[in-house]
C-alpha cells in the first residue's frame, strides 16, 4: 500500500504566489490610477490657469466623461479639481521622482523585478508622453 504524499506545503507554496501576483496587480493598477489622476489634474490646470476653460466646461467635461463612462466614480466636478491640484502640488519632476520610488519600491517586493530595462524606460516615457 502506498503512503499518501503530503503535498501542503507545495499548495502552500502555490498560495503564496497567488497573492503575491494579486498585491502585484493591486500595485500596478495604483500606479496607473496616480498616473491617470496627474495627466488629467495636469490637463485641467492648464486648461483653466490659460483661460481657455471656466468652471463650466469643467462641468462638461465631467458629464461627458459621465455619457461615456457611466458608473465610472470619481471624474465629477469636484473629482476633477481635486486631480487639478494634485497635478499643481507637484512639480512634474517631484511627481516621477515620487513615482519612480513607488515602482523601485513594488520591484524590490514583488516578481516584477525581472522587467527589462526597456520595460522600465517606457513606463518613465509614459509619465511626459
């Protein structure tokens, strides 16, 4: 009769990567989200400090973004002036330096660390493209 293998540790092992590649995606999608929220906050900044838009098309723009993305949370009015002011609390500089470090930060936790340097460009590229 043969002994039944104890695979535990193993399946464990298998758990262990699982969340590991959740908390990485999690990351991942902050990174992006933060990203997001400095384009769009720097957008609006420019566009309002140059007079080319007022309140109102800032309202526009929230309930168009509303039309094409409905259930979408945090892109009314008031969202989109809170982006305004992220953007203008940093320099862009500040914003990749600050950026940069929460990347090396999830490299150095996470499996990620094994992108190539080229990956690791184009995601620096992407902050001024």
């Amino acid at each position: 009769m043969k002994k039944p293998i104890d695979n535990s540790k193993e399946f464990k092992h298998v758990l262990s990567l699982i969340a590991e590649a959740g908390s990485s995606a999690f990351q991942k999608v902050n990174e992006e989200l933060v990203l997001l929220y400095f384009k769009v906050g720097k957008l609006v900044s420019e566009k309002v400090s140059t007079g080319t838009w007022g309140e109102s098309v800032v309202e526009e723009l929230a309930a168009f973004i509303q039309t094409n993305y409905p259930g979408l949370k945090g892109f009314n009015r008031r969202g989109l002036y809170r982006m305004k002011q992220f953007y203008e609390a940093y320099t862009a500089r500040e914003f990749m330096l600050l950026l940069q470090a929460q990347i090396q930060k999830t490299e150095n936790e996470n499996v990620s660390a094994m992108r190539t340097q080229n990956e690791k460009k184009q995601t620096y590229y992407r902050l001024f493209a």
